[in-house]
C-alpha cells in the first residue's frame, strides 16, 4: 500500500495578477487522485491523504509520483502552474519506509516556478517482504529533491480524461430517475499539520462573497439541462455541425446540421443522483465539431462551465446567453464561433424557469450577452474607409462651403 499526504503548496502565482484557486492532482502506476480546490490563496494547505493499493507487487525503487499543481477555472480550461516528479526511492531507502519531501515546481520548460509543494509518502509493504535493498545513511527530516528529467505538462490535461465516454442521440424531454454517478477516488483523509502562514494579495479573482454556506456532502437528485439553441460564425467551408455535451459522466449530443450559422433548438437532460459538494465542481463541457470531417470528430470550439457556477445564478440558470467558442489548447487564438444556449441545473423542490423569446434578439449585440471563458480574449477590428473625389456637389448660397447632398461619389475605397 502506498500512502501520500499532500499537506500544502508555497507562492503558487498565476501568470497574470489573479489569485490562485489551485488543487493538486498525484498519478501514480496511471492511477489519478485529486485534491479539493483551495480558493483565492497563493499559499493553499490541502492536507488530505491518499492511497494507492499495489496488488501484492512491491514498490521498485525507481518508482515516481508525478505531482502537478493546477489553478481552478470555472469557465474555460484549468492552468497548469507547476510540477513535479517526487522519486520514491528514498522512501525505501529509510528504515521507517516513510519520508517527507519539498518539491520546488517547474514550468512546461522545465524551469523553477519559485514554488514548491510539501508531501510525506510512506509504504506499507506485505507481511513477509524483504527490503529490495539495504537503507543507507538516513535522510534529512525534510529533504529536498535532486535535480530531475520531468517530463513536460503542456497544460492541456482534462480533469474527465479518464471518463471513457461514448456519445448518443438525446430525446428531447427525457423523464427518467437518476443514477448514481460514476465513482471516484478514495475519500481523502485529513491530516494534521501546521500551515504556512497566509499572505493575502491586493486583487480577488472573482466577485464571490468571502463566506459561503458549507456544501451538503448528502446525495440527492439534480437535473442538468442544456439547451442548444442556435450557432453563429462558426469557422470552416461546407461544415455539417454538431454539439457535444458532457456533464456529469454522461455525454450526449444535437442532431448534424448544415452551414456556419446552424439552427439546432434542442435540449439534453443529465439525470444525477450526487452530493452538491461533489457535483458543484464538476465541469460541463459544450463542444461543436464537424462531422464531416476526415479526422474523427474535428473540433470547432469549446465551451465550460462549473455545474456550481449555473447553480448560484439566479433561478440556477444562465437563459438564452451566448457562449464564445475557443480552441481548448491555444486560448491565444480568440474565438472560434458563438453557440447560444440555455444552462439550468435544477435541485429536490427547485422549478425549471420560463424563457421566452424577445423579438428583438433577432438583432442583440452577441457581445452585450456573452459569456466568455477565462484567458479568451475578445480582439477588436479596425475599418478604415477612404474618399478619394467626389462630383457634382452643389454649392450653397454663399458659394463658399459646397453642401454634400444632391453629389454623388466616385470612387470609394
């Protein structure tokens, strides 16, 4: 058995001015655990345990555990902040099979963050097993690693990686009961410890009040319903569109349709039986692809949300908004088409909200009701226009200053 104890994080900073909402996740043997979001703290302190059963096979000294330290995103995909590889040799190498590390961070160059993650690892091997070697000159309490080869994070990683999930065709107005969702890793333990102190930054990232009512960790019914209503400037010649979404383990789709600017009006139900504190920092994610495509799928553009975000709106739901669609992997190459929908997520007792229709959105400003994932930005355009002469305009009464009406132009550029 091999335990691992992510106790806390130091100086975690985002490339820009926001705060961190940073969580750690540890993969061992291709097993992933994940710890819980630390929100607004550059210096957060998880202090939760994890376990991995070995099956019987002793751990080999060349044997690692990848940490990477992620900053929560509610709208868009989560950035990478730093890594690290811990070796787990030195753990064997003690007579307690236990150690404890600090592990400075690195970027995707594989250059120092300036951050640094404390864990402690221990092993449990099975009744009988001898040492695979014997223990030289003890460790220092709290060693810190050598210099390693990591291997990159290019920050694309997907929290539902591991979901395995296969599209189908939705039925509008589905009414079946909830199933229990998928299940995750095992429940994390608390550990004592002692914190570093916080250093509180002169910016909040969000507008959330400081204090908010504890999450019911009780599992109960929740309805998830995303209504697809209708694309605009979605990129590509002769595309035959189609969106994707999942949520909550579960992924389903829209009918193809055809051109850049389609007409789906279609609603996907997502029955979920789950507590709210494990469900509200699910993600949902809206995807347009191509099925035309020779690559499987071909991607357009894509749009997230926290399922805890739609539920602290008003009514639990965003109507009628349009979503700017963005390339996952290049925030940097602006938007990818708009989607407008409709996102409600529904709890025991709540009332599905009235949307209707305004004759004038026919003629909305797209920006004036968008919704825009973190670090997509909007880039303005710049129209020039040039008049080179103009005939027969009329003179005025003075005959000093000719009026423009009644002429006509000539060339306009």
């Amino acid at each position: 058995m091999l335990r691992v104890f992510i106790l806390y994080a130091e100086n975690v900073h985002t490339p820009d001015t926001d705060i961190s909402d940073a969580y750690c996740s540890a993969v061992f043997a291709g097993v992933k655990k994940r710890t819980k979001v630390i929100k607004n703290n550059v210096n957060p302190v998880w202090n939760e345990g994890f376990e991995w059963d070995l099956k019987g096979t002793p751990l080999d000294q060349s044997s690692e555990l990848h940490v990477v330290v992620k900053d929560h995103e509610t709208m868009g995909r989560n950035r990478f902040l730093g890594e690290a590889k811990v070796p787990l040799r030195e753990v064997l190498a003690t007579p307690s099979l236990s150690a404890s590390f600090n592990a400075p961070l690195l970027d995707t160059k594989q250059q120092p963050t300036g951050a640094s993650l404390v864990l402690q690892v221990s092993y449990t091997p099975l009744p009988g097993a001898v040492p695979l070697f014997p223990p030289p000159v003890p460790l220092e309490p709290s060693p810190t690693l050598p210099d390693l080869d990591m291997v990159a994070d290019t920050g694309g990683e997907e929290d539902t990686e591991d979901q395995g999930l296969t599209g189908d065709e939705a039925e509008p107005f589905l009414d079946q009961s909830g199933t229990p969702g998928p299940g995750g890793p095992t429940t994390p333990r608390k550990l004592p410890s002692h914190p570093p102190p916080y250093h509180p930054g002169s910016k909040r990232k969000r507008s959330a009040p400081p204090s908010r009512k504890p999450l019911s960790d009780k599992q109960q019914d929740f309805q998830i319903r995303v209504q697809v209503i209708e694309g605009r400037q979605l990129p590509g010649v002769n595309i035959r569109p189609v969106v994707k979404v999942t949520a909550a383990g579960q992924t389903k789709r829209t009918r193809i349709h055809k051109g850049n600017s389609p007409l789906f009006n279609e609603t996907l139900f997502f029955n979920v039986f789950d507590s709210p504190l494990e469900l509200f920092d699910e993600p949902i994610f809206i995807t347009v692809v191509d099925s035309l495509s020779l690559r499987t799928d071909a991607l357009i553009g894509e749009f997230r949300m926290d399922v805890g975000t739609i539920y602290r709106e008003p009514r639990h739901a965003y109507l009628r908004k349009w979503l700017l669609l963005s390339d996952p992997d290049d925030f940097s190459a602006g938007a990818r088409g708009y989607l407008k929908a409709s996102l409600c997520v529904l709890g025991p007792g709540d009332e599905a909200p009235l949307e209707r229709k305004d004759p004038s959105e026919d003629k909305e400003d797209i920006e004036g009701n968008l919704l825009r994932p973190t670090g997509v930005a909007l880039r303005g355009a710049h129209f020039c226009l040039k008049v080179f002469r103009a005939e027969d305009l009329p003179q005025s009464e003075c005959g000093a200053t000719p009026s423009p009406m009644g002429g006509r132009l000539l060339q306009l550029l």
